[in-house]
C-alpha cells in the first residue's frame, strides 16, 4: 500500500508565554490641599487687611513647598467655612481673627482638619511687620507638614505590622483583626473615618476681656478665651468690652439669638514662697444669654495669663457641653 499521497501530520502548536506586565509606578501622592479663608477683623482695622492677610499666607505657604494653598472668596459665611472646604476637597482650612495691638495687630490663627472637623493647630501671634507674617505664614505650614508626616508615618507603620504578623486561621478572630486595621487606616484607606462629636448649635460670643492689667495683657486673654472655646463651639469675637454685658447682651446678640456671651475679668498679684516672689493670675469667667440673665460663672487660676484663662473656659465648657 502506497503511503506518497498521505498527509503529514500537522505539529501541534506550542505555547508561548505571555511577557509579564511592566511594574506600573504608583501614582504621586496629591500634596495636602489647604484653603485660607480671609481673616476676620475688628471695625477698628482697615477694612480689607484681612482678606490680603489671607493672601500673604497663601503665598508663602506655597512658597514654602509640600502642601498646596488656596484662597477662599470672601464671600463665604464662617458657618460654611467647612462645607466649601469639603466642596473643593480641602485637607484642612485656615481661619484667623485680627485686632490691633501696639504698632501692629494680634491674630488669632486656627487650622482645622476637614475630615474630623476639629481644631489640630492654634496659636496667637502679634504681627508688627511683613517679616512678622511671612514667619507665622511659615509657622502654620510648618505644623500642617509635620502632622501629614505623622499620619504618613503611622500608615506605614500600619502597614509594615500588617505584613510582618500572621493573620490568625480563625475567621473570628480574623474578621476582628481587620476591624482593627480600619482605624489605622482612616487617613487613607477606604474605611470611612469616625465623625467628630458635633458643636452644639447654640454658638458662644467672646467679649473683650477687662480687668487691671496692661492693654496687651487683656487681648492676649481676650484671644487664649476666643481659642479655648473655639475647641468646644461655635464661636466669634466682639469688639464689646466684659464690664457691663449685663446690659448689652441685647446688642451683642442682635437678631441671632441662639448665642451665649462669654466676658470675664482677669487680674494678678505677687504670691511670697521660701525663695521670693511670684506671679499668680487669676480669670473670672462669666458667661450670659443674650437676654442679659447670667447663666455660668467659673474662674480658673495660674501662673501665667493664658493657662487661667484656659482653666477656667475648660472649665465652663466640662460643665456646659450644650452651652446652655
């Protein structure tokens, strides 16, 4: 039997392996967005000072590198400071409050977290010159930087603990391991991050603090009561001073009454030890509505101006959380 017309078997074909893919490079990490909104102001500076405060900020924050600014418009209202934060997707906010003192002025400076809603860095400081400005713009830069480097850094950690211990067999135990994980990882894992413990909307009116003691003095206390109750509410200052709020509560508050007034008084005096002298201070804080009825009273004691003041408005805000 002749084989010459019969077909050669076709060979089978081999597989090719496919070329592995090319390591992707992972993306940049976008630097931390920061919006300055224009400072607030006393009527006795020149109207506009803060909103080109707000810009001098802006500019050398950005100037400073690793954190992106930006400027709010001076059109947004203080109570929606954090939702336009939110709408342009802000890390954190800066906000201030500006009143004379001496040859230049005192600001009251708070940087707030957009995720949790709270205060992560506050500081009073006195600006007398561009320099001046320039060195608090960088200050507050500075802080933002650190804290992202210590949030980064506890992620990494996180990580690295995660990677190096065995999950455990059990899925219990498992499934509460990861429960674990998720707070670690709230900066910037998927888990969405526990809200902050939300202001009363009763909002609370600083007054001028009054009292003995130099010009200075009394705005430095008047700014440390602004920034320690700005920590548990809603807050803004007045140019009103703290010795008659009895009877201008009613002005004070004007047609928005869901408010509280808070004012006080602070003093000094040489306390004699063993190995001399001292000085101690004290602040009488006093707390009205906006009808002039007194509703709280606390005094806190120190040995400088800014810890009594901020004794004694912990102390209010411990005993009054509703600010009622």
């Amino acid at each position: 039997m002749s084989l010459a017309g019969a077909a050669r078997p076709t060979p089978r074909p081999t597989a090719t392996p496919s070329p592995s893919p090319a390591p992707t490079a992972e993306p940049p990490r976008a630097l931390p967005l920061v919006v300055v909104f224009p400072f607030d102001a006393s009527s006795d500076i020149k109207p506009g000072t803060g909103a080109a405060a707000a810009q001098l900020y802006v500019q050398q924050m950005n100037a400073a590198g690793g954190i992106d600014t930006i400027a709010a418009p001076a059109s947004v209202k203080r109570t929606d400071y954090s939702t336009y934060a939110s709408g342009v997707k802000a890390d954190y906010y800066l906000a201030g409050y500006m009143t004379p003192l001496g040859n230049g002025v005192s600001v009251v400076e708070q940087v707030v977290s957009v995720r949790s809603g709270t205060i992560v860095y506050g500081q009073t400081a006195q600006i007398e010159s561009f320099q001046d400005a320039t060195a608090q713009a960088r200050m507050i830069h500075d802080g933002i930087v650190a804290l992202e480097k210590q949030i980064s850094d506890a992620y990494t950690s996180a990580q690295a603990t995660a990677t190096s211990t065995p999950l455990p067999s059990n899925q219990a135990n498992l499934a509460q391991g990861f429960s674990g994980l998720k707070t670690l990882f709230k900066h910037k894992g998927p888990a969405t991050p526990v809200p902050a413990a939300a202001k009363p909307r009763k909002g609370i009116i600083v007054a001028h603090v009054a009292g003995p003691l130099p010009a200075s003095d009394l705005t430095k206390a008047t700014n440390e009561l602004y920034t320690t109750l700005a920590a548990h509410y809603n807050t803004r200052l007045v140019t009103y001073g703290s010795q008659n709020l009895t009877v201008q509560a009613d002005s004070i508050c004007g047609s928005d009454r869901n408010n509280t007034i808070a004012g006080g008084t602070a003093s000094a005096k040489l306390v004699h030890h063993t190995f001399g002298s001292s000085p101690q201070y004290t602040f009488a804080l006093t707390v009205y509505t906006c009808f002039g009825a007194k509703l709280a009273e606390a005094t806190g004691t120190g040995a400088s101006l800014t810890s009594a003041v901020h004794a004694a408005a912990e102390s209010y805000a411990s005993t009054h959380p509703g600010n009622s």
